[in-house]
C-alpha cells in the first residue's frame, strides 16, 4: 500500500478479456469490439445508432434523454470532473463498492444500456438486467453506458476520444491499486516515491516522461501485476538506474493486467529523460541514491515526496 506523505491489438500473449461469466445467462450477440473500434465510436457519435443497440437489452422502455448534444446556453460553470481522485480508487456507488478509473478502464465483452444521466444511473441500469454487471464504462459526454460483464476484464489504458469513467466491483478486483500504483500520479507528476516495507528506495516517478536509452542499456524483466514488482528489485540491485512500468500498446493488454517491467542498467543522462508521445502508457522511475533525503533536489525540480 502507498502511504502518502507528501514533504515538498493484439501481440502475441495481448488480448481483450474473454470468459464471460454464465451464472445469470449470457446477452444474445454480446460485442467484442476494441474500444476505439469503428462501431465503438459510431455508437458514442450517433444517438440513434446508439438507440438501436442499447434497444436490444433494455428490459423496460427507453425514456429518451437526448443527452448527447448539450447546448452552450445550458451549462454555466463547466463540467464537473466526476474521475476520482487517483486511478484505482474505492468508492461506494447505490451502496455497492467499485474501484474507479479514467484514464485506465475495463472493457471486455460488452453491451450497450440505454442512456443515462450519471454514473449511477448507468450503475443502476446494470444492475437491472438478468446479467452479470462485472463492470461498466460511462461516458459523461454523450451518457453512453456499456456493462462489461467479462468476469477477467482488468484496467488497461485506452482512449477513444471521448471522456469516460470505468469500474470495477470490487468482488472482483478485490485487491485495488493504491494511490500512485497506475499513471497518472495523484496531485502532480515528476515526484518522488518511496519504495519497501521500510522506504528503503526512492525514486522521481514519472506519467509524462521516459528513459530514451539504447536496448543495450535495458533488461527486460516480464510482465508484473504492480509497480513494487518492477521498483523495488530495481533499488535492491546496484547495477540499476531506473525503471519503466508499461503497457505496450495503448489500446488492448494483457488479459491478467500484468504489464511490462524494464529495467534500466546504464547510467541516465539528464538528456536522455524525454517526454512520452503518449502521456500515461509508461511509468518511469529514476533511482535516487541511497543518502537521498525528502525535500532535497534530486534531478532538476521534484514537486513532493511519497512514501511507499
């Protein structure tokens, strides 16, 4: 667990999670479809196209919002950001328990619901039905709700233009990721975390940055389910100077939501700290030497300290 204490597509062995769950019966012609797919963004772009296939699976007449299009003249302070707080973050929707995320979110087997006005009107809506509600993606923006009733759907980051917010109970995820444990960092990014049962290796952590350093300078060590898994034998061994914690392509992941763990064996230039194409696909963490205190500078300017 991160305790906060702040002080200043398929590759092989990549796809969409399957196995959808059967104790309450499966949807007739469920879609599989990535989530930048073509269908995808037409249901989000075209209300009444997005009609006919929630039409499909509601069990009670459809009250037509139209919320897809929201005049100027309605809003008067802007949207209010519904994300929570950190990637991962438990909070209680209709008195059930989800672990929530934006910029990384499920997606699995899937099928649209009727429209709704929030989240948990989308939640309720899932629930309403004879199927599993392993999980729900709602966008804020035009009211589409999809449940996601692959029971292995995992977080993985992806991005189809359009702003959404998924969850996951927590019965199924019961282990959540804790603040700072999946991009982007809470608060800011370019801080610095501590990592070990007794904080015994710091490093600046990055969602915006990367090591631009030649492959004989990485050692690449699998697929990992944490960035512990990645940080910490990075601090234990000497000949380590960093880390990147990613997911190698943006849209798609593998199907246990494990993601790549490299290490970087070569000495860092400050040169060679670059910023990412796509923000949030890489964690990197540059170790801090071992005498290094919170508050301190360490490579150009840090916004704060965390403790792991």
């Amino acid at each position: 667990m991160l305790l906060p204490a702040l002080a200043s597509l398929f590759a092989a062995g990549f796809a969409l999670p399957s196995s959808p769950s059967t104790s309450k019966g499966q949807p007739p012609n469920g879609f599989t479809d990535l989530p930048d797919s073509q269908n995808v963004i037409e249901a989000l772009s075209n209300p009444e196209y997005y009609e006919q296939l929630s039409a499909r699976f509601q069990q009670s007449p459809l009250q037509s919002t139209n919320i897809f299009k929201i005049k100027s003249s309605d809003a008067t302070c802007g949207v209010s950001s519904i994300c929570p707080a950190y990637e991962g973050k438990t909070e209680t929707i209709n008195g059930r328990e989800y672990n929530l995320y934006c910029i990384n979110a499920p997606w699995g087997t899937y099928f649209w619901l009727p429209q709704a006005k929030s989240l948990p009107e989308c939640e309720a809506s899932c629930h309403k039905n004879s199927y599993d509600c392993n999980g729900i993606t709602f966008y804020p923006s035009t009211g589409a709700c999809a449940l996601i009733y692959s029971t292995d759907s995992n977080p993985y980051i992806w991005d189809n233009g359009y702003q959404k917010i998924g969850a996951i109970p927590v019965s199924n995820q019961p282990t959540a990721f804790p603040p700072g444990g999946l991009c982007p960092l809470p608060a800011s990014d370019n801080q610095v975390w501590f990592y070990g049962d007794n904080h015994d290796y710091p490093f600046k952590i990055s969602c915006l940055n990367s090591f631009q350093v030649p492959a004989s300078a990485k050692k690449s060590l699998g697929l990992v389910g944490e960035v512990d898994e990645c940080a910490i034998p990075c601090g234990k061994d000497k000949g380590c100077y960093g880390f990147h914690w990613y997911q190698a392509s943006l849209v798609g992941g593998s199907a246990d939501g494990k993601r790549t763990c490299e290490h970087i064996i070569k000495p860092v230039e400050g040169d060679q700290w670059t910023a990412l194409y796509k923000p949030n696909q890489y964690m990197a963490g540059l170790k801090i030497d071992g005498d290094w205190k919170c508050g301190e500078p360490a490579w150009d300017q840090d916004n704060g300290c965390r403790v792991k």
